[in-house]
C-alpha cells in the first residue's frame, strides 16, 4: 500500500476512534479503530513514516474529539478568528500524543513482529495515557477506556482505573492487528485466544464493590440555565440568586438541595448572611444547601464548593484549568495575557480533598474539570461515601464535549464504588449508580430539577487503594523489557 493511502487510512481511523466515545458511544469502534492503525505499523518503516501514520492518526483522533474547542473560544473568547487558530493550535498538540505513542511502541517491539502488535503497541499506547494524565498539570480527555463505561470491559476500571478498560481495548486492537497483517494465517486463532481472555476477564470480575452504608437520601440537583453573558453581569446577580433561591423553596424536603459551580454570583463573604437564612429554612424542613461559590480569603480567590450555616464548610478546587482559571506566568507576561481567565480574577489552588458533611454522610467533592482525574478524586477515599461533582459545562454550547464530561463523571463513580450525583449550570445534571450506571439526567440548556434516591456507600476499590502505580509500574517494567530483549536479539542476529 503506497504511504498516501496509508496516511489516508489512518486519518479515518483517527476519526472513526472518537465515534466510541460519547454521544455516539460506539464502544466496539474503538478497537477497529486501533487495530487498523496499529497494522499499519509494521517492523519494517522507518520511525518517521511511523511518526507521521500517528501524527495524522491524532489529527482525526482530536479533530472529532474536541472540535467542541472552537464552539467555547468562537462563543465565550476572542471571537471565531482566534477560535480557529486555538483550535487549530490545540489538536496539532494533542495529535503528537497518539504518534508519540505509536513511534513509543514501534521502537520497543519492532524486533518482535509478535510482540509488537499483542504487547509492544497496546502497553505503549496506555504508558502514554497515563504519562499525560500528569505531565503539564495532565490532561485524561478522550482516554479509551472510557468508550467502556457500559461494556464488560468496564469490570477492569475498579482494579486499574480507566487505564484498565483502555488496556482491554488496546489488547484486542493489537489482536486484530496481528491478524489483519497476514488473515490468511494461523493467526486469527492467536487474536481469538486474546479476544476471550480479556472479555472473559471483565465477566468474571465483580460489578459491585462495598456494601450500603445508610438510608437512600433524597437529592435535588439544581439546574439553573443561567446564561454565561448574565451569569457574571452585575446587573443580573439580584435576579440570579433569586431563581435559585426560589427553586430551593420548591425542593425543601429532599436531604440534599445541589446548586451548581459558581452558581453564586458573588463571592460567598457578600451573600453569606443571607446563605446562613436560605440554608436555616432548608434545616427547618429537613434539608442541607450544598453550593457552587467563588471564596476570597484575602488577596487569594478560590473556586469553591460551600455547605452554608453557622459554621460554612468548604471545599476549595484542586485542580484548576490552565488559561481557564488561571493563566500561567501571567507576571512574567505583564498585561499581555490579561484578558485570559476568569472575570474574578485568577484562582488559587485548593490543598485539601477532605470530605464535607451534609445531610449526614460525608461527600468527595470535585468541580468541573476535576471529575477527569481519577487518582485525585479517589484522595477523599474511603472517607467519603457519595461522590459530588458540580460544574459549569455553558462554554461547550450544544457540542459533544457535556457529554463526554458526562462519561468520565460515569468512570468516576465506577472506579471508586462510590454513587455520584452531578449539579451542572446548564446540563447534563445526572445521579450516577455506584456500578457507573446513569440512573436519571437532565437535557442540556433547559431550567431543570433533577430530583431522586442515592445510597451511601463504604468500603474501597483497589483502585482506591492502589490508584495508578499498579498499572504504571507493571507497564513500565514491561516496556523495558521490551526494549532490552529486543536490542538483545537484534544485536545476535547482527553478529549472525
């Protein structure tokens, strides 16, 4: 095959593999997908033709993935010019990623034709994942193993977190490689014999994990619709607090009454007398007000999550998004990159992940972005026996991305065995099962509540035991190993 329709083929490849996450959901699409650019690497390119097989492999990959970018920059940034080269900008970084880990897996299993497709390509391919969920503040978008969350190969993600569905995957898409570079061969037996161990694995692992530590509590999970050109206009606040707080009156009497990120349009020191009022109403009937808040102590802003009284408990975000709720270096810059950020200013970083109590039973909380981190949500383990993820998902319009935010909120409580309940702005507001399983959501970009039952729950994955150094430590070992054998056996046959 000439390199112009190899190069032709593992674009669409890229493409077809963000069809397997959400909303298309496509979860057997991504080990076609994988498997075809994988066979597309054989022993014998050179390592720039198999950079480049990569690099437009990603290119499709992240096209499709988060083209949602331009939508949040075009709408709520500097216009649709400086949307398109953001973009632009964006996913020929994110494109090095897949060829980086491609180039990675060639290069460890290329003296092993075997090798490479059932263990070289598909370990290099999660190292990767797991390298950029850390690397640069990390990143965890559009890992694999989340097109999984519904699938048997979901059984794998309480052991070894998302990395653990993706390795499944890759597994059988370095199968199929294998068999797709000679079909007419003994191998399709081999990449059968693969197929079956990995599936037969994720049946026979248990799909509950800890036992119901209470009563099911009652949630109301607030969404305002508030629009992000009201939301930090000071004409609006008075109105703004006004609807929330009129649709808390409406729900008193669940346990839990969930307002989303930042729902409070102020900072919570300027409404506190008025929280401490709303929220002894909420007592008086049975209920504890949970809300998103931005909190200045000082000079220092945090984006917070506040349980008001008479003595508020916070929890401030760990986890902030880079030229989103901060700006890098902006002293270094000057004022050049003062437009960039939140209208409040830059926030400051939470050191904490201890669980806040509301309505008995303590609660690991995480804001927006931080749900993609599965190590760092798990740091409110076991402690914590319900997970709550609030956020603001307006800045990604009517695309793919609240969906795929959605996804990963999914992983999380299925990682943890945990019940999640998720409050966003403007959808998609969700209570989440324990398994992962999506019990009830709300549409996107509508005035909703999102009312119904979740079950506390204790005990402790091993995933929250572990986290990731189980996965990260075994495949590193692997790669080297990999690599050491390999440059042994070619070494030999030099000298042959």
């Amino acid at each position: 095959m000439a390199i112009g329709a190899r190069l032709l083929l593992a674009l669409l490849s890229g493409l077809l593999l963000a069809v397997g996450f959400a909303p298309f959901n496509g979860f057997w699409i991504p080990v076609l997908a994988l498997g075809v650019v994988f066979s597309l690497l054989g022993a014998n390119r050179r390592g720039g033709e198999v950079f480049a097989l990569g690099y437009v492999f990603g290119l499709g990959y992240a096209g499709l993935g988060v083209y949602w970018i331009f939508h949040s920059i075009a709408d709520y940034g500097g216009g649709p010019v400086a949307a398109s080269v953001a973009t632009a900008v964006l996913v020929a970084l994110f494109a090095l990623i897949p060829a980086l880990a491609l180039t990675l897996g060639w290069w460890v299993g290329g003296h092993w034709r075997r090798g490479l497709y059932l263990l070289a390509l598909p370990l290099a391919w999660i190292w990767v994942e797991w390298v950029r969920s850390w690397f640069l503040t990390g990143a965890t978008w559009l890992s694999l193993g989340y097109t999984q969350v519904d699938t048997p190969l979901g059984a794998y993600a309480p052991w070894l977190g998302v990395y653990g569905p993706g390795l499944a995957v890759a597994l059988m898409a370095g199968a199929l490689a294998w068999w797709l570079r000679r079909p007419l061969s003994r191998r399709l037996a081999e990449s059968l014999v693969v197929v079956v161990i990995v599936t037969t694995g994720g049946l026979l692992l248990p799909s509950q994990w800890g036992q119901p530590a209470g009563e099911p509590l009652t949630v109301a999970l607030l969404q305002g619709n508030i629009e992000q050109s009201r939301k930090w206009d000071p004409d609006e606040r008075s109105a703004i607090v006004g609807e929330y707080a009129a649709l808390t009156r409406e729900q008193l009497g669940a346990d839990l009454i969930v307002w989303p990120e930042t729902a409070l349009p102020v900072f919570y020191k300027g409404a506190e007398d008025w929280l401490q009022s709303l929220a002894g109403e909420a007592r008086a009937a049975g209920s504890t007000l949970v809300l998103g808040a931005p909190v200045a102590r000082g000079e220092q802003r945090f984006n917070a999550v506040a349980v008001p009284g008479e003595t508020p408990q916070f929890y401030f975000k760990r986890h902030l998004v880079p030229f989103g709720e901060y700006v890098p270096f902006r002293k270094v810059a000057g004022g050049i990159l003062d437009f960039v950020g939140t209208p409040l200013g830059d926030f400051e970083r939470g050191t904490s992940a201890a669980p806040l109590m509301a309505a008995g039973q303590p609660l690991g909380v995480s804001i927006c972005y931080e749900v993609t981190f599965g190590a760092e949500l798990a740091d409110a383990l076991p402690s914590a026996r319900i997970l709550l993820n609030v956020s603001n998902d307006a800045w990604f319009g009517r695309s793919s991305a609240p969906w795929q935010h959605l996804q990963m909120a999914r992983m999380r409580a299925l990682e943890t065995g945990r019940p999640m309940i998720r409050a966003t702005n403007t959808g998609v507001s969700a209570i989440i099962a324990a398994d992962g399983e999506l019990k009830a959501n709300t549409p996107l970009f509508q005035r909703a509540v999102l009312r119904g039952e979740v079950t506390p729950r204790e005990g402790a994955t091993p995933y929250v035991r572990w986290r990731d150094w189980p996965l990260a430590g075994v495949s590193t070992a692997l790669l080297v190993g990999l690599l050491v054998t390999g440059r042994r056996r070619f070494a030999l046959f030099r000298q042959l």
